[in-house]
C-alpha cells in the first residue's frame, strides 16, 4: 500500500469511507471488487481502534442465545462459516469448554441446552459436534481447574483470529483492487453542497496540509468516534453510539489448553481464559466510558475483576499482577440504547443515513465485518443507481495475504515502511509486528528498529527520541495502570 495524497485530494470519488478499522477496511475492499472508485482515511492507523484490540475471537457468540438474539447468532456462525474458509490463514479452530459450578448464575442444564442450539444453528458450518462432561471427565480434559464444587460442564467450538492482520489484509486487497487508502489523515469538516455532503475537509496529520477529498457518498465507519462524526454533520444529532470499555490482560501462560469460559460471581458476565501466542488471554470487561476515545487505558479495579475470577478456576496458581506481561484497552461502539446493562445490549450492527446523506455504521461484531460492509456497499449502489458494477463476491473470496514473517528485522520493518504504510514506532511494534504483547514488550529491539525507520523515513536525532519516548509511554501505560483513571459512568 502506498499512501498517494495526490491521488486522494486530486480526484473525486464514488464512495469515502472515514475509518480504518475493521468495518472500514472491509467496505473499502467490497466496493473496490465491485468496481467503485473507492478512498478511505484514517486519522490514526489501520486496526489502531476496537479492531486491533479483540478478544481475538471469530465466533457466533454463544452467550446472545440467553437474550433470544437468534438473528444475530445465525448470522455469525454463517460468517464464521465463510471466514474459516476465506482467511484460514488468520482464522482457525478453537476448543472452549465451560466449567459449571454450584452457585454459577447458569445451571449445566442451561449451558448444555444452549451448546446443542448452537450446534444446530451452525449447521453445516459446525466445525464440531459439542460434549457436555461430567466433574470427573471433565477433569480429566483440564486437570488444573478448580475440582471444588464442580458440577460437570461442556464443550464446544468456536474460533480464533489474529484480528491486526485481518484488517490489515482487507486493507491491502482494497488497494489491491484500486481503492486509494491512506492513514494519518483526519476528516476535519464536510463539504456540502444544496445541503447534501459532496466530499470532506481533510487534514494530514504528518505534514500539516489541508485538502479537499470529493465524494459522491461518505461513510462514517469510525467506531468509537462515531458520535464526532455525526455531530460534525448534524451538530444537534443525539448520540448514535453507546461506547463501552473492554479490557484484556496478556498473563504468562496458565496450566490450560482449551479456552474456558466463566461466568463471574458478582456481575454475571461471561468472559474468557484463552491460549494466545504460548500466553493466555484474560477478558473482557464491559463498563460504560466518559473519557476521550484517544485516551483508552486498564485501571487497576478493571485488572482485579478480570484476576479475581480467574484465581477461582486455576486454585492451584498463583495470579497476581506479577504474571502480566502488558493490557490493553478499547471501546466497542455499541448501539446507543439506554436503560440495559453493557452486557446486555446488543452486539447487532445498524446502518444509519442522515439528511444530509452521510452513512454511518453503528455497533456489530468482528465476526459479521463481512456481511456488514456488503450491507453498506448494496446501500451505496443503490444511491448511485445510474452505474452498473460487478456483484459481492467477498463470501467466495477472502483478503489478500501478503505479509512477509521474516526472521530479518530490518527486512520485517522495510517491509512494514514501505508496503504497509507504518509512519511510527507505535505503528511498527504495536500493530505491523506485534511485538507489544510478547514478553519482551518489544523494548529489546526498540533502538535497532527506531534506527532504521529513522534512515527510511529521514527522521532527525530529535524525532527518534521522540519516537521512543511516545513508544516507551504506550508501554507504560498498558503494564503500569494503577495510575490510569477509571472513566467509567455511573
């Protein structure tokens, strides 16, 4: 991918996607393959939001069957379906099981009632047939959980995903397919003609320039900065999104092969244990937030949930804040409904349009990017109603692969630099390498990799060190939140 200001403030378009998450990235790629002439901006980076920052799931979500939310279930095993078949390179199969104990806010008869619905939702799809376990036998699948009050349990599967390099991989097949794309640029204002949005005032946030992007249609596909976006069209617009918080903690790894899913003692919500990279993955939770979307970080009350609980099923360990490698943070931009618990609301995507034509996406889950962005893209088309372009044809084909895992660093961030857009050393090691997560946190090869972006981008001694300081706070920040406020409404 090249980042082409050029192209983007010199040619008018048929469609403008504002967001380089997930959502944004797969809407880009649908209407390229479609034959839309297609561009896409990103204030910050690609997957640097809620996208990047998952519970690295791809899933039907088994715990919606509790609210009747058939719809939405169906929908996800179909695209989990279509996503182990498309992206098997990112998407793989997971087992999970779900140990059931006395007092648990869920009976067994409960839980294994809800594992043979989702077996028989998936259908064809069900990657395989779940077991429901008696204490002994399940004992024996997991021996380091908790054998005390133990009732029995099942299990099932669902699957895991590398979330970064899924959006990026979508990102790089709409490039690929001609859309021009490019991060650091933030939308500052629209352009509106006879009332209706024709374009935005663009900003690039490298070179402080300001442009004009053209468009016949703009999409609001921002996630958690949705709400900006919309009162930027419409300043009196309510709110369309309801953001809440979720946090994981990277732990070294506990005695477990399976993911495990618990059901916590004080709140009733489910969250997860799962095996990640030779670590485990401890999340989420799902509170309500007040602060900045740009601000996102674990307190230290949200990593004692998550570690209180997880003592209970490993008695055997001793957690404490000692096993964190790192956390990490970010806001799911959920559907604005009042007066239901985070938990509860659901995780359904709506498409919204204004008066003045601007098409927002609000809430939906990472498992149904797909069928969101062909919604959105079938909604565009039938705005442009005067042009004749191809079919959707992203449930047959998956996102291009062409990210180089080379064991030469130098090699891994040329490539980074030059094909993936990285611009800083946050980019570099917490999204194009990954490296922020390992055990390293990836502070063992921070001068090396500063020193060659440095010769790569022209930075001076002084942005260097800049570039590690800014690198070495983010770092902070995600090992070290007892000082990080909890923004958490009340």
């Amino acid at each position: 991918m090249k980042r082409d200001i050029g192209r983007i403030s010199s040619e008018k378009f048929d469609l403008l996607i504002i967001g380089g998450g997930i959502n944004g990235c797969a809407i880009a790629r649908d209407a390229s393959l479609r034959g839309m002439k297609t561009a896409l901006i990103e204030k910050n980076d690609f997957a640097c939001g809620a996208s990047g920052k998952t519970t690295k799931l791809i899933h039907g979500g088994i715990r919606y069957l509790e609210q009747f939310n058939f719809k939405l279930v169906y929908e996800a095993l179909h695209e989990r379906q279509i996503l182990l078949r498309t992206a098997s390179h990112l998407v793989h199969p997971l087992e999970f099981i779900i140990p059931v104990y006395k007092n648990d806010p869920r009976s067994l008869l409960k839980i294994k009632t809800g594992v043979a619905i989702y077996d028989w939702m998936a259908g064809k799809g069900n990657i395989r047939r779940s077991r429901w376990f008696k204490k002994n036998e399940l004992i024996s699948l997991e021996h380091n959980i908790d054998a005390r009050n133990l009732k029995g349990g099942v299990k099932y599967c669902d699957a895991q995903m590398d979330d970064v390099r899924l959006c990026f991989d979508n990102a790089i097949s709409a490039y690929e397919a001609g859309c021009c794309l490019a991060n650091k640029i933030e939308a500052a204002g629209f352009i509106k003609e006879i009332g209706k949005i024709a374009g935005v005032e663009a900003l690039d946030k490298l070179t402080g320039e300001k442009f004009s992007i053209r468009a016949s249609i703009v999409v609001n596909a921002t996630g958690a900065w949705s709400n900006a976006i919309v009162k930027m069209d419409e300043p009196k617009a309510p709110p369309i999104t309801r953001p809440t918080k979720g946090i994981h903690i990277v732990y070294r790894k506990l005695p477990h092969e399976r993911a495990i899913i618990l059901s916590h003692r004080f709140d009733k919500r489910i969250f997860f244990v799962i095996p990640w990279r030779n670590l485990s993955l401890l999340g989420t939770t799902d509170t309500d937030f007040s602060g900045s979307a740009d601000e996102v970080y674990a307190c230290a009350d949200e990593v004692e949930y998550l570690l209180e609980e997880t003592r209970r099923i490993f008695p055997g360990e001793k957690i404490d804040r000692k096993g964190i490698i790192t956390t990490y943070a970010s806001l799911r931009p959920l559907v604005n409904v009042e007066g239901r618990l985070t938990w509860q609301v659901s995780r359904e995507h709506l498409i919204k349009e204004s008066r003045a034509g601007l098409i927002s996406v609000v809430g939906g889950k990472y498992t149904t990017y797909r069928r969101l962005a062909e919604q959105v893209v079938d909604l565009a088309l039938r705005k442009l109603a005067d042009r004749n372009f191809k079919k959707c044809i992203s449930g047959l084909i998956g996102p291009s692969s062409r990210f180089e895992n080379s064991a030469s660093l130098r090699r891994s961030v040329e490539y980074a630099v030059k094909e993936e857009m990285a611009n800083t050393l946050i980019d570099l090691l917490v999204r194009r390498l990954q490296l922020s997560n390992t055990p390293s946190l990836g502070l063992d090869c921070l001068q090396e990799c500063a020193n060659i972006m440095a010769g790569l981008l022209g930075w001076s001694d002084a942005q260097k060190d800049s570039e590690m300081r800014e690198y070495r706070e983010e770092i902070r920040r995600n090992t070290d939140f007892s000082n990080n406020p909890c923004r958490h409404l009340k």
